[in-house]
C-alpha cells in the first residue's frame, strides 16, 4: 500500500500544464478516432491536453478524471467546445452507455499500481466499450539497467542522487528547475519517485515536493492482464512512429478489441 494518495503532482492544475506543453499522443488518438468514430472516452483525462484536440477536430469527447481541479482546468480551455467533464475513478465508473473509442494516454496505467487496480480499470473499460470499439493506451516499457534510454524515462533502479529534468517557466513568470529521485520496488515493480520544484521568487527559494509510484508492467503480463479481461491486443508499438515493440523501445502502446462470443 502507498502512505500517499498518488495525486501530489495534480495538485497545481496550471503549472501543471506548463511543466507539459507538448502534443504526444494526440495524433495518435486523433487517429483513433477518425478510425472508429465517436463517442470518445478518455479515462484520467486531466486537464484535457489530448482530449481537447480531439473534440476539436468534430468528435463526441467525454473525459473523466478524479482530480477536481483538474476537470475545473480542463473546462476553462474547453469553452465552446462540445465535451464533456465527468469526475469520477477510473476504477469504479458506471455512465451508463457505450463509446466506440475508449483510451487513456500520458503513461496514466502506470498510475493503478497493483494487480486489483488494473484489473478494475480494464473491466470498467470493457464494460463500456461498443462491441466494433478499440480501447488503447501506453505505458512506459520497463527498461533494466544498462539499457540505453531517452529523456524522460526511468531505469529500473535505484538512484538517491537528484536526477534533474526538463524545467519550465510557472504561471507567474519564475523559471522552475525540477529534479527527482527514485526508489525501485522490485517485487511491486514499482518506481516511487520523488520530484523536487526549486523556484526564486522575491528573493526566496521556494520548492515543492511531491510523490509518485509508477508501476511498471512487462509485456507479457499486460497481454496476460487483457487477454483475462475480454480484449485481444490487435495492434502493438513500441513507440508513436509505429515501430515494433523491442527490448529498447521507450513505450509498449497497444490497441485492443473486445473479444466476442
């Protein structure tokens, strides 16, 4: 069990979204949903940063996350658009209906750390996906030592030293820094990070500290995980230009189908 909510990082809404301004992944889903169609459903959403697109390109979008703030975020750059904010746990939600695209990006799977979690995010999933519909999501691929990496991926280890990370300017104009440390948990597969702000403002250092675990799901047991859950992995990368997934690849991207009958 974690002594931490696991939500410490959502907890500035705007600064988050400055920390990451970019657009992985939305062509991607884009894509997606120019495939099967609408409704859309995009579970752990946030602020709205790949769902927003979509919408914007013509689609029926809802997007859901348990984080308030978040949704509030998400809304403000929302307006005039036709989507939807539902808060709401990904583990437990019941709309009532069906989409024909349903996904969740921004490495969110790695956020249900243990077994039951998964378990519950890819039923409520399939519980809710029309029978011609695709479900699709990334997770990081777990990367041992000695592998080479790109930025922003973590190595299955420990380090104590602070590893710093790309910085970005916070709402009221101050450069920020941003540094982590992490704890490798071999039998929970999962990585606790710690992330460290450092800011001046008015002639003061500022930081903040936050906490996160990152499970991390090795190819075969994700095919497992789905596969006893009703889906069939229809297609896999092992990164957005479409490449084979390999011992390398930074992500395991997956695409799956209902399996019927």
């Amino acid at each position: 069990m974690l002594d931490h909510s696991n939500l410490e990082e959502f907890a500035d809404p705007v600064n988050y979204d400055r920390a990451d301004a970019s657009d992985v992944g939305v062509a991607f889903y884009r894509a997606l949903a120019e495939e099967t169609g609408g409704p859309v459903l995009e579970l752990a959403c946030g602020t709205g940063r790949v769902t927003i697109p979509i919408a914007r390109a013509g689609f029926s979008v809802t997007g859901l996350d348990i984080v308030p703030g978040m949704l509030e975020q998400a809304q403000r750059k929302s307006t005039g658009l036709s989507v939807r904010w539902v808060e709401g746990d990904a583990r437990t939600f019941d709309l009532g209906e069906r989409f024909r695209l349903i996904f969740l990006t921004g490495n969110a799977f790695q956020a249900f750390v243990t077994n039951a979690e998964q378990r519950a995010l890819v039923q409520r999933a399939h519980a809710h996906l029309h029978d011609d519909g695709l479900f699709a999501f990334e997770t990081r691929n777990p990367l041992l030592p000695g592998t080479p990496v790109r930025d922003g991926f973590f190595v299955l280890e420990t380090r104590s030293q602070e590893d710093e990370r790309p910085g970005y300017i916070n709402v009221d104009g101050h450069p920020v820094r941003v540094f982590t440390t992490q704890v490798y948990d071999h039998v929970g597969q999962l990585v606790h990070l710690t992330g460290y702000k450092h800011w001046n403002a008015g002639g003061k250092e500022h930081v903040t500290v936050t906490r996160t675990a990152l499970r991390y799901t090795f190819p075969q047991e994700l095919a497992a995980l789905l596969d006893a859950n009703g889906f069939s992995i229809v297609r896999q990368y092992g990164d957005w230009n479409g490449e084979p997934l390999t011992e390398q690849s930074p992500s395991i991207i997956v695409v799956c189908r209902k399996r019927l009958g």
